[in-house]
C-alpha cells in the first residue's frame, strides 16, 4: 500500500476516494468514505479511462506534515521518544536531520511506531 495512504488511515484521516453520479442526489463529487462535497480533484485518465482524484490526500513525505498530524495524538511524546528525540526545559527535541529529510524517513518511522501500539 502507498505509504501516505497507510499513514492517514493508522491516523484515521479520509483518503479521499471520489464518485459522482450526475444523475444523483449529490450535486458535486463527493467522497464515497465520508461524503465531502467540497475536495478539490483533477481528472487522470489511464488507459483512456477517466477517473476524479482527490488533490487533498496528504503527501507525508514532508516531515513537518508528520509532526502537525501526530502531535494532535496523546501518545506524541512517546512518539519524539521513539525517534530519539526527546524533552528538555519545556522545548521538545527532535533529529534535524528527521525535520530536513523529504525521502519519508519520519513518515517509516510514525508508521512503525503506530503499528507497534
Ligand atoms: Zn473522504
């Protein structure tokens, strides 16, 4: 599974997954997981077959995308912990090197740590 989709699902975020039926009772596109009418989407046609995408579905190759989603979490110090950061005086300490990494390597690691619970 892509690694941004298995991220929002362990964080129970909606990957957003768009149908339309023109003929419906939704007037716009909506997310067949939890309704939303209001993503804004692109069209990808592969294969000569076109389909509505989601352009909202989160990229957590950056790190500070990471950090926003899993500080909303009780157990985001545990998390800081995990990554060989931790707290002093009140500032919480984490790897620059995690911060500056746009491979995903913070996003491996909120996976680990959050499949591990
Ligand atoms: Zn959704």
């Amino acid at each position: 599974m892509d690694q941004n989709r298995r991220l929002a699902e362990l964080l129970k975020i909606c990957w957003h997954e768009l149908e339309f039926d023109p003929l419906g009772d939704k007037e716009f596109p909506y997310c067949k997981h939890c309704g939303r009418q209001d993503i804004p989407w692109h069209w990808e046609c592969p294969n000569g077959k076109c389909f509505r995408i989601a352009d909202s579905s989160p990229d957590f190759t950056d790190p500070r995308l990471v950090l926003r989603e899993m500080r909303k979490r009780k157990d985001w110090l545990r998390f800081i912990d995990y990554t060989d950061g931790g707290t002093r005086m009140g500032a919480i300490r984490i790897d620059v090197h995690l911060v500056m990494d746009d491979t995903g390597k913070l996003r491996s690691m909120a996976i680990a740590f959050l499949e591990g619970h």
